[in-house]
C-alpha cells in the first residue's frame, strides 16, 4: 500500500488523541476543505474502513480500558469516550465486542 495521505493520517492521529471530541463527516470534510463524499471516499480508501467505523472502534477501545476502573459508572465511561449516553456507548460496544460493558466489565474482574 501507498503511503497514507497526511490529511486522513492527521484525523485518525487527532481521533487517537481525544476521541471526545465531536466529530462527524461533515466537520471533518470540511476541516480538511474536503467535500463530504470526497473524504467518506479518501477515509476508506486509506483505511479499508468508513470513517464511523473507524471511530467507533477507537471509542470502544478506550472503554475497553476505562471499564476496568470500579469507579467509574457505565455513564461517565461513555462520556470519557465521546457518547452522549451509555445507550450509544452499549449499542456500538455490542456491535464490536459482541457483549454490553457490564458484562464486559464483570468478565474482567473474574479472570
């Protein structure tokens, strides 16, 4: 593969740094004065992945993480990760880990 365009290097770097930040498509495109299309296609074609796709699994990783703190509530870890709720959060974190946080959560502390 080609080397990775800056532009789309850039975002997955700054997604990478604060994936609390609201991102989508639109802002995105037209921070890198892209159109909407243009980066959707430039985004995949970069890194076989859409760029929601992408931020999703960015976002759920860090939860991955966050849940091993006791402490922090199902809630709070979804807003550390950029979701407005924890219903986002459950919702894409079934999708990729194939288990809510809770239970995900508990399976880590049994081990």
């Amino acid at each position: 593969m080609s080397k990775m365009d800056p532009r789309i290097a850039s975002i997955i770097e700054m997604i990478e740094r604060d994936c609390t930040q609201r991102f989508t498509v639109s802002r995105v495109a037209a921070q890198l004065r892209l159109s909407r299309s243009r980066f959707e296609h430039l985004f995949k074609e970069q890194t076989c992945k859409t760029f929601k796709s992408h931020l999703r699994k960015v976002r759920v990783a860090r939860a991955k993480s966050l849940l091993t703190d006791r402490c922090l509530s199902i809630k709070e870890v979804a807003v550390r990760c950029g979701y407005l709720s924890a219903t986002g959060l459950s919702r894409d974190f079934r999708r990729i880990v194939h288990s809510s946080p809770s239970n995900y959560r508990r399976s880590t502390f049994c081990r």
